[in-house]
C-alpha cells in the first residue's frame, strides 16, 4: 500500500458495475487486496512483465492460487496503473475467465 496515493483507486475484476467493484482510498483497498489473498492464501503472480509509458502502466501475470475448499485457479491477467505524484493513483486489474 506504500506505492499507492491517500485518495487510490482499485477497480477489481468482477462486481456490479461496468469497471467491476470500485474502491477509493487506502482504507478500502487495501481491504479488498487482503481479501484476495484470505480467499486465495497461496495466491501467486508469476511471470510477470511490467512497461510503463508516461503517466500509464501495465503489468501482465500469470494469477494462481487456491481456494481453502480446494479450488485451484490459474489465469493471464493484467493490472493497468494510472501514476500521479510518483503514486499508484489508478489500479484497474482484468484476467481472462477459464471455463472448468
């Protein structure tokens, strides 16, 4: 949470609105990534490539983790940032929906 600004922003990959949940603030969002990571506590980004370009940003990974019930999960995705003030101000995370 060091790297992201007072007032950031998280856009999750799933919920009801057209960006998938909406967080603002440090408070909300680092609650939403703990919650990431109760869910998967094996949780792994792996493979990683970053670029950044100007204010913008992009990391592609490789998400996988499992669930306490067992449930393994393994996708491509990609985080793009939005940096202002040498901050994380913007984090919209996307990954691809694998069918079992």
């Amino acid at each position: 949470m060091t790297f992201m600004s007072d007032d950031c922003v998280f856009e999750s990959t799933a919920g009801p609105e057209v960006c998938g949940t909406r967080y603002r603030g440090r408070e909300r969002v680092g609650a939403a990534f703990a919650r990431v990571f109760k869910i998967f506590p094996d949780a792994k980004f792996g493979d990683a490539h970053h670029f950044v370009a100007g204010n913008r940003g992009v990391s592609e990974w490789i998400f996988s983790g499992t669930t306490a019930d067992g449930k393994k999960v393994e996708v491509n995705g990609c985080d793009i940032f939005t940096f202002q003030s040498g901050k994380i101000a913007v984090k919209s995370s996307y990954f691809k929906n694998r069918t079992a």
